[in-house]
C-alpha cells in the first residue's frame, strides 16, 4: 500500500485514532491548525469528495457531524472549521475532512487565501447562472 491513509486505516502507520468504525477512522492530524484537529477518512481509499459512493456520503458526514461536536466540546471550543480540500492542497491523495477547533480571535482568517470580488454584478449573475446550469446537468 502506497497510499499514507490507508496504512494508517490498516494499522500499519503509527496515529492518534480518536475513531475507528466500519465507514472511518479519524486521527489527529500531525501538523494541526490548533490542538484538536481531526482528520476524518473513510476506510475506502477515495482521492476526492466526487470519488465517495453517493450512498456513502451520509455515513461519512454523519461521523464528520458528530467529530465535530466531540472537538469542539472536548477542545473547550466556541465552533469549528469543517473543510475537504480536492487535489489542490490536499497532501495526501485519500479524501479526508479536516475538523479543527475554533475560538473567537484565535488567529485564523477566514479561509487561508486572499479573498476577491467579482468585477461586477453582471460577471456575479453570469458565475452564478453557469454554476446553476451544470448544476441542473449533473443532477438530470
């Protein structure tokens, strides 16, 4: 097995599992954003959130829902940051939610990158109609 994450879900690669169920294990991440950070990770090696089965996304999200609250309750935190990043950013190529515990003025801005603007309404309602039209292809 090449893949990081699946060794750790074999048992083969040293973690901190916080759970470990039929549908995930999830473990401390080793370079945490704050103490806490979780990495959920189903047992199936998938590379993207698009990969998951479509009747494999609710367990999966169930178990990343209640990580959720057991960090933020355990972590003493006031909320959390929920985030998949797909390829991009993504240092280990098996789909994992990342749950981090948040507390008001801890430093962390937004999401990780300079934000932007549309150039104009205009260019908004057009992003936003495209979305919506592949959005009606996908789903027919």
């Amino acid at each position: 097995m090449t893949c990081l994450f699946c060794r750790i879900v074999a048992g083969d690669e040293p973690a901190t599992i916080v759970a470990d169920d039929d549908e995930i294990v999830a473990f401390l991440d080793i370079r945490p954003l704050f103490h806490g950070h979780v990495l959920v990770a189903p047992r199936v090696h998938v590379e993207t959130l698009a990969d998951v089965a479509a009747d494999r996304i609710g367990p999966l999200f169930e178990r990343v829902a209640s990580m959720e609250r057991v960090v933020e309750s355990t972590m003493g935190a006031q909320g959390s940051f929920v985030a998949v990043n797909n390829r991009v950013s993504q240092s280990v190529p098996h789909l994992h939610v990342h749950v981090v515990p948040r507390t008001k003025g801890d430093g962390l801005k937004g999401f990780f990158w300079p934000r932007t603007r549309y150039e104009s309404p205009q260019q908004q309602a057009a992003v936003g109609a495209a979305l919506a039209e592949a959005w009606e292809r996908e789903r027919a």
